[in-house]
C-alpha cells in the first residue's frame, strides 16, 4: 500500500478537528507524508457536521478528497452521507451504542460496529469517544505504529489544559486499542498494510505556510480582523511576530487592518494583511491608495462562499473578479494563486519580493480548502531564499528628492520618514514627479503609464505556469489555485485508461502572462476550464484577453460551487465525457467524409 485515506466525521463538539490534528500530527511526526482537508460547521455547537480527512503516504500525495479507505463516523447522519465513497473493501466505524442497526450497507465494504460510548465511559470520560475511536485506528494500521507518538501528541494538544484530560484522552485512546485488539474479529485487508517512512519534514497549513514565509521575508508587521478562513494567519503571527521584534495588531475592522498596514509600510516596515470576501471589500478602496501612493503592501485572501457573509466555513474561487478588477480606476497591482501549501509559502515570497521591488499592493488568493488544510512540505533551506527590499534613494544635501520620479522602468527609489534629505509627503490625490497633488491631464496621463510600467516590468520575474501532464495531449485543462491536486491526480487517473490529458495553473493570476496559455492551447482540441465558482470566472479572463486561441479550440467551463472541494473522480469523469466526446465527432465526420 502506498498511501491510506482515513475520513473522520461527526457533529460539533464531538472532537473530529482535534482528533483529526492528533492523528495527522502523529502521523507526519513518524516520518510519512500527510496531506489533510477539513470541514467545519460556521457554528459553534449544534448539528453542524465536521469531517477531517487525512491521506497517509510515501510520496507527497495530491490531494486528500476523494474516495476513503477507512471511514470513522461518530453521528449516525455522517454514515449514509459518507459511505458510497468508501473504497471496495475500504473500512467503516459507527458507534454501535448511538446506532443499534444500520439502515443501509455495502457488499463490498468492511463494517465494524464498536461501542464507542461504552469505551469511552470505562474511563469516565463520554467526551472521548474520538480518542476511543482513535485507539481503533491505531490497532486497524498497527504495522505503522502510531501508538507512542499519537500519545506524545495528545500531551502537546492539551498541554495548555489540566492533566487530567490529558491523560483521560491517553487511557480513551489505549481502551479503543485494547478492545480492537481483543474483541474486535478482523475481516479486513489492512491488518499487515504498510507505508514507508521517508524521515523528517515540516507539516502545516496554508495558513501557517502565508505566516512563516511573511517572517521570512522579513514581514515585521501585521494588522488585520479576525474573519473565518483567514484568522488562523494573525493568530499564528501573533504568537512569532513578538519573537523576531515585530507587531500583530488586531483592528477594530477590515478598513482599519488594511490602513494600519500601509502606514507600517509608508514607515519602511514590510507588512501585511489577511481576510476573506467580506473584508476584502471593505479593503478596496485602500487597496487604490497603495496603488496611487505606491506603497509596497501585501493581503491574503482566503476564499469562502460569498457574496455577504455566504457560507463562512466553505470554499469557493469566486473573488478572482474582485482581486483583480474591484478597486476603482486603473490600478495596478498583482495578483497570485498559490496551488498547495507548500505553493503557500513560496508565493508569500514572491509577493514580498514583489510587493517591495515594484510598490504595488500583492494579493495571495488562497481558499477554505487550502488555508486550513495540513500537508507535509518538505523541509525549507531559509539561506537559499531571495529576499527582495525596497530600493532606497541615493540622498545627498542639495539633491532634489522627487519621490515619483518618471523612470525607465516605473519604479522610483523610496525612502522613510526620518530619512534625512528624503522628506515626501503621500497622498491618494493625482501628483506630479515631485509629489505635489495636480489634477493636470498631461500629468494624469504620465503617471498611469508610469504606475503600469511597473508591471511590464515585473513581467519577467513572475513564476512560469506550472504544466502537468502529456505535452501532446489534445485535451488540456487551464485552471488556478487549490484545484491543482485534484486536478492531477484526475490526469493521472485518465492516463491509466489511455486517455492523455495535460493541465496549465498559471500562478500570477494578475497581469495575466498570456503567452503561457497561447503556447500551451496550440496543440489542443479543446480546453476545460476549471474552478470553483458560477460564473466561470477564470475562463471569462481567458476568453476575453487570450484572443489569441484558435477558433477550432474549443473552451469548456467545469465549475463547482457547493461550497465543497473537487474530487479526482468527479474531474475525470469529466474528462472521459470530454474525450468520448471528441471521439463522437471524430467518428461522425468520418463517416460524413465516407459517404461523400
């Protein structure tokens, strides 16, 4: 066995996030590759539903959606909702004291009804059904020896809480493992399932992964408003920012967030914000500002359904048109999409870099699936890292200072204030070269150019589209962001049943580096756009600036917009309808050809 998917499920308050951490930390902590998606209700307590999916592997898989190898459900509703995606053979676990009989079974699958509950009171402890189920896990995958790590682990989950529910959860845990082990009659085919280890590497979220590259690339600011998905992003730099002499400021809203962060950055400190849809509107305007004033800034945003507050606690792609078009007037500014966590980090770098270098706001478009999903990246050579600054002017006594100096290049020298000899004055109004405000066409029509030149110029350094998948393939997929391991692992699936396919994820979303998408649409019948919201966001982009793609090519759209991940199945389904498709027509024209 090369990889596991293990599913756990439940209702609030039930423990599946916690657990689901224990587990994934365990797990990565042990030398195995993890890769995780979590799904939360927006409530509190209540009959919202969670599920923590966790993939174990040897090899850094794609994606955590998809079909199950070993389902855990803690609710009876989880059961029927979860079961159809269990792999033939696959493994389910209910709590036979909740559900006495279950309504519906497979054939094909291994079912373990387990008194969860009854385990759980043999330590006193109803609460920790989740660690008794745990403890069922560990002893079902015991060639992978999870026991002593998850017990570590479980010390660190709580370590902030008392002992004793520290050690309730350990004894919940080793009752679970001690009935699988002696009451439990093994029907299934994991008992001797191995998975190599591959030693040490670093395991965090996309969330994380934004924070820890903003200190790397020397982020010594943050402002921001607590927003769900996004909060995770202040939280953690509120704990590391303080130990490098930096400063988290939590802000009575989003305006003010965004606002707080351009004054660090007017006072020569690299800075950041993070939100999601709703606060990322009320940011617009500010957005502008940094644009005209030529402030370097950086905002994550972490998708979730929309418009309003939507569905707080889901993913969706759906503020591409914001990032991109929403502020008011010509702005330029770049937006980028990273793929995976391991992507998370990298583009957080680059945005600084851009950010610094050509005094734009940088928008990182992350999403629900992605902030919040844990994955294993392997371990990071911070001395190899390019850290871009601002470029800093050349200051003598009697030498004019022309802060938006008309260069070459777009990008004027910056300075801070207290700079001797550097002394500006910023504002949102229209300005001349020497900084005095002007509502003078010729001067108006001078300084968009020089603003836009920038990113002519920034052009060059963005990172090349990632491509995957046959270069000959007829079939291609463009899509963005956090679709990509679904995305591959679908081709990958294709490939075995002789269908080729190759995909295109450009990463810089805005300005669109178009030549990508006319290389890659030049041998391809058709293309399938695919992303997570209604109105084919990405797609409207390519079809209206890649004017360039041949009339004959063929531009599909694949969208979802539940508020759920793709899956790999439900993409290369797609793909097979595609294909047998094309060879329909294929076929009909033939036979047009033959009867003529």
């Amino acid at each position: 066995m090369k990889d596991i998917k293990i599913k756990i499920t439940g209702t609030s308050g039930q423990g599946i996030i916690s657990s689901g951490d224990i587990l994934s930390y365990a797990t990565a902590r042990k030398g195995y590759y993890v890769t995780t998606y979590r799904a939360f209700p927006s409530e509190i307590r209540g009959d919202g539903k969670c599920y923590y999916t966790l993939r174990i592997s040897e090899h850094q898989a794609l994606t955590a959606t998809g079909e199950t190898d070993i389902l855990v459900c803690l609710d009876e509703d989880t059961i029927y909702e979860c079961m159809n995606a269990v792999k033939p053979e696959g493994i389910v676990i209910y709590d036979s004291n909740l559900v006495k009989e279950l309504k519906q079974t497979r054939e094909d699958i291994v079912i373990y009804g387990i008194p969860l509950a009854d385990i759980a009171n043999e330590v006193n402890s109803a609460r920790s059904r989740n660690m008794a189920a745990l403890g069922i896990v560990v002893e079902l995958l015991k060639n992978l020896h999870l026991e002593e790590q998850i017990l570590n682990d479980i010390e660190l989950r709580y370590k902030l809480k008392s002992k004793d529910i520290i050690e309730v959860n350990k004894k919940a845990l080793n009752a679970g493992k001690k009935y699988a082990q002696e009451q439990l009659t093994r029907k299934d085919k994991y008992e001797k399932a191995q998975i190599k280890s591959t030693g040490a590497k670093l395991i965090m979220s996309g969330n994380e992964a934004i924070g820890l590259a903003a200190l790397a690339a020397g982020c010594r600011f943050f402002s921001g408003y607590p927003i769900t998905p996004a909060t995770e992003i202040m939280e953690w730099l509120a704990k590391e920012l303080p130990k490098l002499g930096g400063k988290m400021i939590q802000c009575e809203d989003e305006i003010a967030a965004i606002n707080y962060a351009l004054g660090a950055s007017y006072g020569g400190v690299k800075s950041m914000t993070a939100t999601s849809g709703p606060g990322f509107s009320l940011m617009q305007e500010a957005i502008g500002l940094a644009s005209m004033a030529e402030i370097p800034v950086v905002i994550a945003d972490v998708q979730r359904c929309g418009p309003s507050t939507g569905v707080p606690t889901k993913t969706e792609q759906s503020d591409l048109f914001a990032a991109m078009y929403g502020t008011h007037g010509d702005c330029p500014k770049i937006v980028l999409a990273p793929m995976n966590v391991s992507d998370c980090f990298y583009q957080t770098i680059n945005a600084f870099n851009f950010a610094e270098q050509y005094q734009v706001p940088v928008i990182i478009l992350s999403d629900a699936s992605l902030g919040p999903r844990r994955e294993c990246v392997d371990l990071i050579d911070f001395d190899k890292l390019k850290i871009v600054n601002r470029k800093k002017p050349d200051l003598k006594e009697g030498k004019e200072y022309n802060r938006y100096e008309d260069t070459p290049s777009g990008i004027s020298p910056i300075s801070s204030p207290g700079d001797k000899y550097g002394e500006h004055v910023i504002t949102g109004l229209e300005h001349t070269e020497e900084n005095a405000p002007t509502p003078a066409p010729n001067v108006h029509r001078q300084m968009t150019e020089k603003r836009f030149r920038k990113l002519e110029t920034a052009a060059g350094e963005f990172s090349k589209a990632k491509t995957y998948g046959d270069d000959n393939a007829s079939i291609g997929i463009i899509s963005w962001g956090s679709t990509s391991g679904a995305v591959f692992e679908a081709i990958d699936k294709a490939k075995e049943a002789n269908i080729n396919v190759q995909a295109l994820y450009p990463r810089t979303l805005y300005p669109l580096p178009t030549d990508w998408i006319k290389s890659f649409v030049k041998n391809k019948e058709v293309i399938i756009v695919i992303e997570a919201n209604y109105n084919a966001q990405f797609k409207s982009t390519i079809v209206e600036r890649c004017t360039h793609i041949n009339k004959g090519t063929e531009v599909l759209e694949f969208l979802k917009y539940d508020g759920t991940p793709f899956t790999p199945e439900e993409i290369y389904e797609e793909i097979k309808k595609v294909y047998d498709l094309q060879n329909s027509k294929r076929d009909l024209a033939t036979n047009k050809h033959t009867h003529f």
